[in-house]
C-alpha cells in the first residue's frame, strides 16, 4: 500500500467516526453475507448499498434489527440483520 492511499484510508475512517459518533479504533468482528435471495437495495444516508451475495465485515452490532458494516470498497453503513447469513 502506498503512502497516498493509506492517507485516503485514514481520512475515509476518520469521517466514518464523526458521520457514525464511533469511538475508538475500528476492528473487524466479524464477516457475513448478505443473503442471495434478499433484494438489492441503495444505500441512503447511513445506509450501505445491498448486493446479494457480498461479503461484508461487521464492524459493531448496534441493536436487534440492525448491523454497522463495511464493503469491500471500504464504504461504512448499517445493514439490516435479516438479510444477513453468518459465514
């Protein structure tokens, strides 16, 4: 990874921090997927845009119906827990 795009990194996970009031340094719980028969959605305003299939790392479990995830494009959102299949 070079200088520059480790920047860019930095700075996409600093204004997940402020957009998302996350504390603290940003681990990987875990992996799941979004669920083949679910139906793609966009993403909203601090949501993540669905595609079956994808794998997503989950960042935190924020409550019973929702989940913090981030792509594989390094975009952060919440998920829907029932589109969402343990690996």
């Amino acid at each position: 990874m070079t200088l520059k795009e480790c920047k860019k990194e930095e700075k996409m996970d600093g204004k997940f921090q402020k957009k998302f009031k996350f504390e603290g340094s940003i681990n990987v719980l875990t992996q799941m997927m979004v669920d083949p028969a679910a139906t793609e959605k966009r993403g909203g305003a601090k949501n993540l845009p669905l595609r079956r299939g994808e794998i997503l790392d989950v960042i935190q479990f924020t409550n019973q119906e929702q989940i913090l995830c981030r792509n594989s494009q390094r975009r952060y959102g919440y998920v829907p827990r029932a589109v969402m299949l343990p690996l």
